[in-house]
C-alpha cells in the first residue's frame, strides 16, 4: 500500500484511475471497522450527492487512539509546546491521550451530548482543544472549531448555523506577549445563541471570568467527576465528522461537512505517502486547529497513522524570531509543515535566529495554504532544509479534506514553486471558459477534479443547494477548485491562485463580500468595495475602496480607523485591510457591476493598462480614485 518509491507512485496513480473503487477498497481494508462497506462508491456530479464505504459501522477514535493502544500505548501521541518556553511541555502517550478523550467525551455525555449533536470550539492551541474535538467524534457528535481569533459576532453566526448545543472555550489565551479574553468573546456572542444549554471552561491564563449560574462549568472540575473509559459510539462511514466554516465568494461563511468513513480513509493515506512517514518520526504542522490543515494534519492523520504529533500554543516570533527552530531543535523534529507566509516573515528576520539552532533532525519540510513564491522556497530549502530535505508543496482545500496535489517527499520529484502531481485517486483537469478540458502540457486553465475521492465535502451545513452552486454548476460534472493552475510541459501543476472572489491573506481565506459586508456595517460607510493586492509577507493584503457619506463629520484618519475597528468587530483582526482608500464613487458598468478587475491594478500600483473603461457608468471616477492613491 505504501508509496516508497517513483515506480510505486505511478502504479498505485494507475490502479487508482483504472480501478478506483478497488483501489480505495484496499485501503480502507486497512483501517479498524466494526462492520465493512456494502459498496464502496456511489456518486453523481451532476445531482451532487457522494457516498463512501456506505453501510460500514466504526468510529474514528478507536482508529486513532484504541488500535494503538496494545502495540504502542506508551509512544508519545500529542507534545504540546506552550506558548512562552519558560513554561513546561506537556506530553501523552497513546494510552494517556486515550483516557483525556474518554474522559471528556464522558463530561460531553452527562452534559446532554448525543450522536449528531453539534458542539462548538472556540479554544486556544492547548491538548484540550485537540482532546475535545476527539470527544465529539468518540460520542459520534459533530464538532465546529471556530479559530479563536473570529470576532464574537461572526461566532454567534457559526454557533446559530450550526445549531450548537454545547460551546468548549477557555478563560483566555496566550498569543506572544498578550493575553486574549476568550470567555469574553463567548459570552458575548452567546447573547445572541438560544441554541446552546452549556459553556465548558478551562483554566489557562487564570484570567478573571464570571460564570453564568446553570449555562457555564468548569471544564477540570467536570473531568474530575468523570470515568476514564469511554466506549466509542459507532456510526456510520456516511454520518458527519465535523463542519468547518470556511470563506467563499459570496457574503455568508459556508460550513463545509465532511462525513466520518471517507475522511479518515483519505488524510491518513495522503498523511503518510505525501511526507514519507517513518515510525520514529516527530511530525510538527504549525497550523492552528482552527483551519483544516490543523483538522486533518494536526490531530487525524497523524494519530491515526500512530505517529508523534507536536502541538504548538504560541507564535513564530515570540519571545523571537528564533522560535520555531528552538521548538525543532528541543524535539528533533524530523517532519516540519508550514505556512509560505511565515517562511517569509522569518526570512526577513535574518539567518541570525536560525543559525543558532541544530536542525539536522529535519528530514521533509512542507509547505500549505498559499502559492509559495521562489524566494521563500530557495530559503526554506536551503537554509532550513540545509540543501538536502525535499520539500513538499501541498496543495488542498477545506473542501477536499485532504492534499490533492503534492510530491511526495523524496519519491515524486520537487518543483519549487509547483505542487507538481496529484495523489493517488486525484483526477486534475484545466478547464477553459467554455468548460473544455485543456489537453496536453504548457496549458493553464481553471483547475477542476473529474472524479470524487474519499475526503471531498459531502455538503454545505444546512443548505445543500448552496453546496451544488459553489462547487457543482460552474462546470458540470467537475468539482470546481476556484483556482487557476498551470500544467508545464513536465505535466507537473503549479498553483496560480484564486479566480474567485476570494482573498487569500497569510494564507487564510477572506471572501470579499464578506469583508465588504463588515466594512459597510459602519454608520458613515455608504458602499465599498475589497480587492487583493500582492504584499510581501502575507501573500495578499486587503485593499479597501470606500464611499462615505458626504455628511460625515469625521476626519479621513477618524474614519479609517473606525472602519478597522468594524471589520475586526464583525470578523476578527485578520479581516483587517492593510490599505483604506476613501473614495466618492466606484467604477460600475451600466448593469451596477463593481469592475474588479480596475480596482485590483490601481491596488497593485500598475495603471499601465487599464483595459477598456468605457462601458463604465462613470469613466471620471476611474482618474479621482488613481489620483487618491498617489498614481
Ligand atoms: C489547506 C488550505 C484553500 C486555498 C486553495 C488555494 C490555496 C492552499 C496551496 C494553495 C498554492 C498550495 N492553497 N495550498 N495555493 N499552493 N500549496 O489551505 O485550505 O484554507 O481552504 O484554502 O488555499 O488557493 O484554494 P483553505
């Protein structure tokens, strides 16, 4: 089963076209079921509907923690890294981590939690945010983790689409030198959630928190009260694993749902052929559990393919630029997967913080969430990967669950810049406008993926109509990525970006209509209108076109600030655009279309070419708003 070297890849790459459903039949044989699959497959693209392994009964825990237990209970499972080193690590073994989840998902039963209930996250990186995402999915409940640095509105609107009973939270949260409320965010946002019965708190700044009589408890003093075993309730390959809301380009955050069966079949395949898994190896992803990178390559496939997996509470820069190295070195660290944007913004700290450090332990680097650009390849490669680790551009979506596109370290050949070839079981095709495949090499087209794989989201929470629009009717009978992709003439796949109205910022996903929708909510702000521009570190900023209203008695500087302040209000700090130009109008068509495609080059700095402005309502406002931006 394993892919060891580049013969493997293209036989098992074959077999997985050829004969799809015989393929993933034996990898899931591979895996722990209390009942095996009636059928293996059953789909349609077209009336988008995906099936896997249905009728086969299991649960994901007994996957990752119970099959472990006698042949490696006392291997470390999790490592968690606090935030300041100052602070003492904590570690468990497979059998420790096995009782924390037991223990927990049996606070989660006596608290009301049933199979398909829905329980929310909104948690620090600490082991009890992966501890409880493992409790939901022992009891057979759904768990949503919102990225605790989301606003307290946009969690009420995650909390009320899901339909949350239960909300897991912490009194606060070390980030570098500060401490963030979290509680006070909850409560806020729970004035506004009549679905949720309880708060579970933990302990960890020791901040001042109130408790509210009959909705909030202790999360320590609950587990207290609560035996260590647990039986793992068993479901359905088909039933829900977890939502994870994610931007698209229209305003509303979609909650992608994947189903249990698949996912855990597809990220712990992807999981160990993609970075060449060894048994003693210590596997880091710096990723938070709040984006799916965290989901699958954080807790799921790494302990479900029994492996160490390190958890890290803090930032790249704290106490200094040094510190994900000083974290490699104190573990030997021999699997290493981050962010291009953090790769950049500790290559523009210097050498310094890097040379301090022994980082021979590394053996495969990895990078996710953007395109990487060559610089920041050539860096990684060389001076963290010293010439010699090869590095794995691991191209995927919250959609997919998984990596789709990827080398696999040492075995498929590196490309900097280039995601290079699909995994196993992906069947990538570049459409054209007209939704032609694009055949041959050298081509660039809309990337699109022609068949289902195991880990594809099932639907769009609460609204699968939503889901067959944004994925299913661009081109029918593809998966529509929303990215552009080149295939050069090795056949290998570089990422170009969005196509869609989604911003991608430090990697993470920012829907314009979304941030729009935030920006316009401040009293002063008639329209506005949100474009991505290049920036050196995150990737993309956030340049914002505003009208405000004529009569406003506030200063440009007044109202720029409060716009920010709106946006990480309604959002969350990470919305926050880097640029806010005031403007008095907008460049619309006759029909009252925003034209992008204007904004984006006068955002960039290059109004060399500007295309045909004269379908515009008013071409005048194209010249005030260049002037406005000093070009
Ligand atoms: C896993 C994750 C998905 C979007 C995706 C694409 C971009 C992710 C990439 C990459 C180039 C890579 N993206 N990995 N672009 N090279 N290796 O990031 O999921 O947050 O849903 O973002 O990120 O544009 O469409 P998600």
């Amino acid at each position: 089963m394993r892919i060891r070297t580049l013969e493997d890849y293209t036989t098992a790459y074959r077999k997985s076209v050829e004969t799809p459903e015989r393929f993933w039949e034996e990898v899931a044989e591979t895996f722990s079921w209390h009942k095996k699959w009636d059928t293996v497959l059953d789909y349609s693209f077209e009336d988008y509907s995906v099936k896997w392994f249905e009728g086969a009964k299991f649960n994901i825990t007994e996957n990752c923690l119970d099959r472990h237990l006698l042949t490696q209970g006392d291997k470390k499972a999790l490592i968690w890294e606090p935030n300041s080193p100052e602070e003492e690590a904590i570690e468990f073994t497979y059998k420790q981590l096995h009782e924390k989840v037991c223990q927990f998902a049996n606070v989660l039963k006596s608290n009301g939690i049933e199979k398909g209930d829905r329980v929310v996250l909104y948690m620090p990186m600490i082991p009890e945010l992966a501890i409880g995402v493992l409790a939901c999915a022992r009891l057979g409940a759904v768990h949503s983790v919102v990225f605790a640095g989301f606003s307290s509105s946009a969690l009420a609107d995650r909390i009320n689409d899901a339909q949350a009973k239960i909300v897991l939270s912490s009194d606060g949260n070390f980030r570098g030198k500060r401490i963030f409320d979290v509680k006070k965010v909850v409560d806020e946002a729970l004035e506004n959630c009549p679905s949720i019965e309880k708060q579970i708190v933990l302990k960890r700044t020791n901040s001042e928190v109130t408790m509210k009589e009959g909705r909030d408890i202790w999360w320590n003093e609950e587990a207290k009260k609560a035996d260590t075993f647990c039986p793992a309730t068993i479901i359905d390959a088909e039933d829900p694993l977890f939502i994870l809301y994610t931007s698209g380009s229209t305003g509303k955050p979609k909650g992608v749902v994947h189903h249990a069966g698949g996912y855990m079949v597809y990220t712990k395949y992807s999981f160990e052929n993609v970075f060449q898994l060894r048994d003693d190896d210590v596997y880091w992803c710096t990723a938070d559990i709040g984006w799916i990178t965290g989901h699958s390559y954080i807790v799921y496939a790494p302990l479900l393919a029994g492996s160490t997996t390190l958890m890290f509470e803090g930032v790249p820069t704290f106490p200094d630029a040094g510190r994900f190295w000083e974290v490699v070195d104190k573990y030997k660290v021999s699997i290493f997967y981050t962010a291009p944007t953090a790769i950049r913004a500790l290559q523009a700290k210097g050498l310094e913080f890097v040379n301090k450090y022994d980082l021979s332990s590394i053996r495969v680097l990895g990078t996710v969430g953007e395109p990487i650009n060559e610089e920041a390849w050539d860096w990684y490669h060389q001076h963290i990967g010293k010439g010699n680790c090869p590095i794995v551009d691991t191209w995927w979506q919250t959609e997919t669950g998984g990596i789709m596109i990827s080398n696999m370290a040492g075995v498929t050949p590196n490309k900097a810049t280039f995601a290079t070839l699909p995994l196993p079981g992906i069947q990538p095709v570049l459409l054209d406008a007209e939704g032609n495949e694009i055949e041959g090499n050298n081509v660039e087209g809309n990337l699109c993926i022609k068949y289902p794989w195991p880990s594809i989201l099932r639907t769009t929470y609460g609204d699968h109509e939503r889901c067959k629009q944004a994925y299913f009717s661009t081109y029918r009978g593809y998966y529509f990525t929303g990215d552009g992709c080149k295939r050069d003439h090795d056949g290998m796949y570089r990422i170009l970006g969005r196509v869609d109205d989604v911003i991608n910022v430090s990697g993470h996903r920012m829907g314009t209509a979304e941030v729009e929708d935030a920006i316009n909510q401040h009293e002063d702000v008639i329209e506005s209108a949100i474009v991505g521009y290049p920036h050196e570190i995150k990737g993309q900023g956030i340049y914002a076109f505003v009208i405000c209203d004529e009569n406003s008695t506030k200063s440009k500087e007044e109202l720029q600030k409060e716009i920010l302040q709106t946006v990480s209000q309604h959002i969350g700090a990470i919305a926050k655009p880097e640029k806010i130009q005031i403007v008095s109008g907008l460049p619309k068509t006759r029909s009252g279309k925003i034209m992008r495609r204007i904004l984006r080059k006068i955002a960039e700095g290059d109004v060399s070419n500007l295309g045909d402005t004269s379908t515009l309502l008013d071409p005048e406002v194209v010249n005030e708003i260049k002037e406005g931006a000093g070009l």
